[in-house]
C-alpha cells in the first residue's frame, strides 16, 4: 500500500482532494485541457482556504463565524471529492494508462460530455469560490490566534506498553469485597458496587471475579451498558456459561427459562457491569435461581438507586467505592509519568503535586492526565503549569461529569493531529465492546486517516497510531500476548466524549433504529459515517433519507429486517456487518460488487451464510475481505482478480478460489477448508511471496489426499517472508512430510501447529530465531526436543499438547534453557500434563505464566511439576480442569498450598 494524503476530523478529505486535483493537471490527462486549467484553479483557491483551516485545526474555542466557515468548507471538500472520484472513475480512474484517457479524449468530441464535464467544474468553481469570498468577509484569518492552539506532541514511534488503568490501591477493597461473598450463606446473595464514573468499579470487579472463579460451578462477567438488547445480552449470558446455542429460542423469556434450567442445583458467579437502569435488572435478574448454593451476583452501577433495587434494598449489602487514598494517587500518577516517585525531576515536583491534587483520587482522571504527561516530559514546566490552570480545583472535592469530561476533552485536545480521526472513529463501535487492533487498522487505512511518514508502510504506521493512544491513555488495552495488545476497549465516559465530538464535526452518526435514519432528511448537513446499532425489537423501514447516499463509512451491529440499499452507496470505503453469533440468517450483499470505492469489507455472522455477488468487479480498490460466515452461497468467479487485496479471509465452508496463485498482493490469508480446495490451488500458494499470515484448516468432512499435502509443504516453503503460520488440518498420516521441511520461513514470528501431531519436534523449528509464539502437539516429548525449542532465543510463549506421557519420567529443564520466555502451557489428550516436565535452577527465568491441564490420572496435592519453585519470575498458576473425578475446590486448594512454598506465591487460577 502506498501513502496517500490523509484524511482529518474537522479538514474532512481536503488533502486528498488536493492531492487529485494534482492528478487531473497530470500528463496523463493533457487530452482534457479544460479540466486541467479548472482543476488547476481550484488548487490555487483549496490550498489557500487549506492553510486557514490547518490553524483552526489546533484551535480549542473558535469564533462562531470561524467554526461555521470551518465546517462548510469541510463538508464542501467532501461533496467535491466525490464529484472528482466520479469523473476519475467515468473517464478512465486515477490509475488509468495514457491510452485509456486517449480514448476517452475521443469520446468527449461529442457536445454532451463536453458540456456536462463543463458544467461540473464551473460548480466546483462556484463553491470554491463562494467559499474563499466567505473567508475573506468574515476575516477568518484574523480569527487565528496562536495562543489558544495547542502544540501537537511529538509521537514515539515505537510503543511502551503500559498498564492504562494500573492495580493500585485495588488490595484493600478487593479483599473486603471477597469476604462479603464468600461466607457460610446458602442463600443467593447479590452485592452491589456503586460510585462516580471513573473510580475503577469495573477493575474491582474483575478482580473479585478472577480471585473467587474457580470456587463456583458456573460463572460469566456481562456487560449491560446504557442501551441494552436483552435478546443479545442474556443469548450471550448463554453462552459465556457454556451453554450451546439454540438459535430458534429468540424469545427473551424462553431464554431466561433456558438460563434458569440451566443454573439451577448450581453454585455460580455473576457480574453484571455497567447497568443503568431498573427495568433492565428486572429481567435479567429473572435468570439467576435462588435454590441455597450458595450463589453471588455483583453490580456495578453508577447509580445509588439502582444498587439499592438490584441488592433487594438490603444496604448492607451496596460497596460504595472511594476515591483513592493520598499515597495510592501518588503511586498511580508517578508510576504512569516517570516510572516511580524517586524519578520525577525536581522541576516539575510542586506543580506535580498540585495536579494529581486536582484529580481528587479519580483512577480514570488520574491516569488520562498522567498519560498526557508522560508523552511530555522533555517538555517545559510553564507547559505543565498551562495543563494544571486547566483543571477545575471544584474537582477535588465534588466532581462532577461536566469537569471529567473536561479533563478527557485537555488530553484529547492535547492528541497530535494525525491522531483525532483515528480515535473519533472508535466511536463506530457500541459501548463496551472489545475492539480488534488488526480491524481497527485496516478501517483507518481504508478510510484514508493513515499517512506512512511515522511508519515502513500504511499499516505499521496505523499500529504505532494505536499503540500511542493506548500510551496516552485514551484507549484501554484488553487481549495481550507476548507483550503485543490485540484489543482495545473504551471506558464509556470516554465514549460520551467521542460521540460529543463526532455530532460537532459531523465526523460519526449513530442510529439505534431506522427513526433515528429519518429525522436527518432534510438537514442541511450530509452523514459521512454512520453506525447501525440495533436490537431485535428494532423498527424497519425499506427508505433511506437521502442525507445518507453519501456515507464513506457503514457499520452495522445486532440484528434487523432493515436491509440498507448498499447500491446506492456508491462512495463507501468501509463496509462492517457484525451479526449475532447464535442468529442463523442467510446475508445478502451481492450489491457489494458495486461499489467501486469499496476498500474494507467484513461480514460477521458465525452461525449464518453469505451470499456475494457472481462477479466483484466494481471495488478495484478492495483491500480486505474478511467474510466470518458460516458457509458462503458463492464466492465471485473473478476475485483473483482484485489486484489490490491484501487481505483476504474465507467463509469456514469454502475452499481456495481457482487461480489464487494470481493474487500476488495478498498479505493474509485464511482458509477454515482446504479439503476443497484443488491440488493447482494449493500449489499456487506458493506463488504467494508477499504473504506475511498464512491460516490453513481442514473441515472434519473433506479430506487432503497425499498430493495435496505435498504440495502445501512445498508452497510452504516458498514463502520466505511469513510471519504467521497456522495449519490445523488432522494430517496423521502425512505427518512425517511437513516433519522434514527443508527450507522454512526463516522471519516466521509466530507458528501454530496444534492441530498437526508430531511424532517428535521438528528438527528445522530450532533454526527459527525470529520466533515469539509456538504452538505445538507431539506423540511423545523427549529431551532432544525440548533442547531444540530451549535454545530458541526469541521465544516468548509455548503452548505444547503432549499425546502420551510416561510415568516418573518428567523432562527436565535445564538451566539457561528458553532465556526470555514469559508464558507456558502444558496440556495432555488424557495425561496428567503436571507430570511430564520438571525444571533445575536457573531454568526459564523470566517465565511469569504457567499453564497446566489435569485430567482424571492427576496424582493430586502431591503431582506437581518437579522443581517449580526454580520459577524465580512465576507470577501465576493457571489451571485447565478437565477431569470428571477431581472438582475445581480440591484441584484449587493443591495448586494453592504448593503457591504457597512459591518464594512468589503466585495466583492461581481455575479453569
């Protein structure tokens, strides 16, 4: 992907209309010199309003006239790109061959085209100039005033992942909420946490949740948020407790009654986090029995009525959470700005003090003004002083939301430019939703927000974006392995901001129902993003106001008849559908093919199938497909073709397309069904050298003959520069012919094959030195084996699947082996896994996460791995239990007693 100018929140898209103005003044459009000499006037005229519009942009107030200019000529550079895109399009497209455009040249001897053409550049011309005539009459240059901008931060390049909301202080509350549950009561109780936004309830729950888990039957932690779907918040409640799906029952009281079945003579946990409102307790708390196991439910909420109604008015049982103490502050804030207290220079000691007094003992505003800090160290006292005369000194005492709000707004004013559009377009996303790095990535590229000046290529630069939001506070990381974070979640005050900023930028729309879609008909602006977010209830409609024709973003999240007349949106560049994961539904989006402008499309309905069109020529620019579907009606005859896909992830149900080995720009690539897929398409993959991520999987119905097999290990190792390998495909036969690979991925960082048993390690994985992540499944584990992966010298998590174990017979780690790795999992098909390893002194230093599966032949308190106290660096104990004879509490109390003699004590976890 090359770079392209970027697009901004309140600029709209007026560098890269820029940037195609000065593709049609080009030789390869000379044929057209009228366009060429309009074109040319309007790059005189933009770039002019271009520089008023760079000053605003740092501007935190504006003047009315000056912000009602700004947002004109915003909406203006949109309507104008669009007009330019169709032009290009029509009249050969901006990556046209000469003689395209020579054609084309011929074709506009006739009056018509010359006359249309005409007529469009004079309106373009008018605008443009009616614009700057403005500009010049309100004196919008004199409203551009240095000292209310902000001075954007330099960014780090590279990320330093740090803990956004941080432990600190969390000991005392935790431990008293813990003995408020666990006692000798038989009787369902329910504990409600309440307090201000920000004060870190739902850390506290987590963390209660994870320390008393393993001593229920049954456990989930839900999220409810302000807009609740009960069909998809108790269907997901389902499936968090294990339940399997049934995708008839749809009724909101069938499923309570499922849920009641299914918990009922069952000791569980539940946290329900982040509820609103009273109605909504009324019906989710139908599904929690009350037959004396001694169950527990915790709340959290903001509101005190709502925890006096959801604990059954019994005030002895609401948790009121509390401001942090003085020196639990003071660690919060020094640790996220310096690294620790002693590190703070002299300098900026006092007016420190002075800041974090202004937090008043909030964890949330404690740390997103400790954030924006650390990113300015090298900075000056006096700038320090500016953001501590920012914050409200009435925080402190009595915070308000307006005041917390005003501290998120300083940290995002305080965002480099290059930053805003990527963290507004999170709000696309629905409260309290776990976000994907790689989604997120490919959106803000599709969209155009990413330039690759701080980054090799577009999409590294937007992963050092994501990172930095994460450093600054503004995100929260979520899912990370290996030091990497794969998600993100937004706490919901944060959101409030987001939306706040997209509705005064129309940056985002959302909608909740087709309602919402038609009281914007007729407005004088033009929706540029919109976000779906429906429930099942929600009303349809088969019209569209007509604002909406001209959105380059469409998500769409939950479930509705409405089906949104895609054609009609000929300038999208990002298409999101995220279905129910129990709704099994047929999705048509053959009008995709249409869309020329197209470059993101995903489609997520795991229980349903897709229908796409017979042939996807339209969107030329289409660089990611990920279709996470069931099965697909058909896949289009001609996507081999998309010559710009680097993206490309199949439906679970279909083979590889025919000529795959034509789509040389792919960079990723998953197939859930090799099975059916040719032997000529296997081999092709071989042809595929730009692959950095390789998925390949085989359905349990459709089998790989030898041929095929091959012919995958041969494609495999033409690809020199893959980084992530995942084969699952049950190859026992076969196995011994990817065993003796002789030329591997030499850059491979990540190699997964679980689901591939080995009679043994493969001798070619120790010359892998880039490797981070191995997952691996052997017949037997030996010693030999385990000194080829302990020599690896970037590896950081192993997850190893032992078929057979010998009693007393335990490999032993030696001391040195596997120097940085930080996480292990030991598992066994029937073994007990506990007994297949032991470690000398010295052996995985800096190993923080053990991983252990016990099954039936589990020894008890006495079968644990020889010489785990040797884990100087072991932080915690994570326990599958998938034994029918052992229960979680005994299996819980071994592996705690043995924490115990640990020098580290470390936590234990029950699965």
């Amino acid at each position: 992907m090359t770079s392209s100018p970027t697009v901004s929140a309140t600029m709209g898209v007026m560098n890269p209309l820029l940037g195609k103005l000065a593709t049609l003044m080009g030789d390869e459009y000379r044929k057209l010199k009228g366009v060429r000499k309009q074109a040319s006037f309007l790059m005189r005229e933009l770039g002019a309003m271009k520089a008023a519009l760079e000053k605003l942009e740092v501007m935190e107030v504006l003047d009315p006239l000056a912000k009602n200019w700004r947002d004109h000529v915003r909406e203006m550079s949109y309507d104008m790109e669009n007009c330019i895109d169709d032009f290009m399009r029509q009249f050969g497209g901006a990556d046209a061959k000469a003689g395209l455009i020579k054609k084309t040249a011929q074709r506009l001897k006739t009056l018509r085209e010359r006359h249309r053409i005409a007529e469009q550049m004079e309106e373009l011309k008018a605008l443009a100039l009616e614009a700057n005539e403005r500009r010049m009459r309100y004196k919008i240059d004199n409203c551009v005033d240095s000292s209310s901008g902000v001075v954007p931060v330099d960014p780090p390049i590279s990320a330093i992942y740090k803990e956004a909301a941080g432990l600190v202080g969390i000991d005392g509350p935790r431990e008293e909420l813990v003995s408020w549950l666990i006692d000798t009561e038989k009787q369902l109780k329910v504990v409600s946490v309440v307090g201000f936004g920000g004060l870190g309830k739902t850390t506290l729950a987590k963390q209660v949740y994870n320390k008393i888990g393993g001593q229920f039957e049954r456990k989930a932690f839900v999220s409810v948020s302000q807009r609740p779907d009960m069909t998809s918040l108790l269907c997901g409640l389902q499936l968090k407790l294990g339940m399997e799906e049934s995708s008839h029952i749809r009724e909101v009281q069938d499923i309570i009654d499922r849920l009641r079945e299914h918990l009922t003579h069952k000791r569980y946990l539940i946290v329900v986090d982040d509820l609103w409102d009273q109605s909504a307790w009324n019906i989710i708390s139908c599904a929690f029995p009350e037959d004396g196991n001694g169950s527990r439910v915790i709340v959290t909420t903001r509101l005190g009525d709502v925890a006096f109604h959801a604990c059954l008015h019994d005030r002895e049982c609401i948790y009121q959470m509390n401001p942090l103490q003085e020196q639990d502050s003071r660690s919060l804030f020094y640790n996220r700005v310096f690294g620790s207290e002693d590190s703070c220079p002299q300098q900026f000691k006092e007016v420190s003090a002075e800041i974090l007094k202004k937090c008043g003992g909030l964890p949330l505003a404690i740390i997103t003004i400790a954030s924006l800090l650390a990113s300015r160290q090298a900075r000056s006292r006096s700038e320090w002083e500016s953001i501590r005369d920012s914050l409200s000194s009435k925080f402190a005492t009595k915070p308000t939301l307006e005041e917390m709000r005003s501290i998120l707004n300083l940290s995002y004013m305080h965002l480099p430019l290059y930053l805003r559009a990527c963290f507004l377009y999170l709000g696309m996303y629905p409260e309290d939703r776990k976000i994907s790095k790689v989604d997120l990535v490919r959106q803000w590229v599709a969209e155009g927000f990413v330039s690759n000046l701080h980054g090799s290529n577009l999409e590294d630069a937007a992963k050092s974006y994501f990172h930095e939001l994460i450093n600054r506070g503004m995100i929260q990381p979520e899912d990370t392995i290996c030091g990497e974070v794969l998600s993100c979640s937004i706490h919901d005050m944060m959101l409030d901001l987001i939306l706040s900023k997209c509705g005064e930028d129309n940056f985002i729309r959302v909608a909740y129902d087709y309602k919402d879609m038609a009281q914007w008909d007729g407005c004088n602006y033009r929706v540029r993003r919109l976000s779906l977010k429906l429930s099942a209830g929600s009303a349809t409609s088969e019209t569209i106001a007509t604002s909406l024709t001209q959105i380059r973003s469409f998500a769409w999240f939950g479930e509705s008849k409405y089906t949104p007349p895609l054609s009609e949106f000929k300038y999208l560049r990002v298409l999101l559908f995220d279905f129910p994961d129990y709704r099994e539904m047929v999705v048509d989006r053959t009008a995709a093919g249409q869309l020329f402008q197209l470059r993101y499309l995903k489609v997520s309905a795991a229980s349903g199938s897709i229908e796409l069109p017979t042939e996807i020529h339209g969107p030329v620019h289409l660089e990611t497909i990920d279709i996470d579907c069931r099965m697909a009606q058909n896949i289009p005859s001609d996507i081999v073709m998309l010559h710009r896909l680097s993206h490309f992830i199949l439906p679970r149900d279909t083979g590889l397309p025919n000529g795959i080995g034509n789509m040389k720009s792919l960079r990723t690539l998953r197939c859930y069904c090799m099975g059916k897929s040719s032997l000529d398409d296997i081999e092709g993959l071989g042809e595929l050298t730009n692959l950095r991520e390789l998925t390949l999987t085989k359905s349990y119905k459709f089998d790989m003959v030898k041929a095929g097999v091959e012919a995958l290990v041969s494609s495999i190792g033409k690809l020199c520069d893959l980084k992530f390998l995942y084969l699952a495909c049950n190859l026992e036969h076969y196995v011994d012919l990817l065993d003796s690979i002789s030329d591997p991925p030499l850059r491979m960082e990540n190699l997964r094959l679980g689901g591939w048993p080995f009679y043994k390690v493969p001798k070619w994985i120790g010359d892998l030195h880039c490797l981070h992540r191995l997952s691996l499944c052997v017949e037997r584990l030996r010693t030999d084996g385990v000194h080829v992966l302990g020599q690896l010298p970037s590896l950081m998590y192993l997850s190893l699947k032992v078929l057979c174990i010998p009693q007393d017979n335990a490999v032993i780690i030696c001391t040195g082996s596997f120097p940085v790795l930080e996480c292990l999992a030991l598992r066994s098909r029937d073994d007990d896994a506990t007994a297949c390893m032991g470690f000398e002194a010295g052996a995985m230093p800096k190993l923080r996460r053990l991983v252990l599966g016990v099954h039936d032949r589990w020894g008890g308190g006495s079968a644990m791995p020889v010489g785990m106290v040797q884990l100087l660096s072991l932080e915690q104990i994570h326990v599958d239990n998938m034994s029918s004879i052992h229960d979680d509490h005994d299996v819980e109390s071994a592996f705690r007693n043995a924490a115990q003699v640990h020098p580290r004590c470390p936590h234990v976890t029950i699965y």
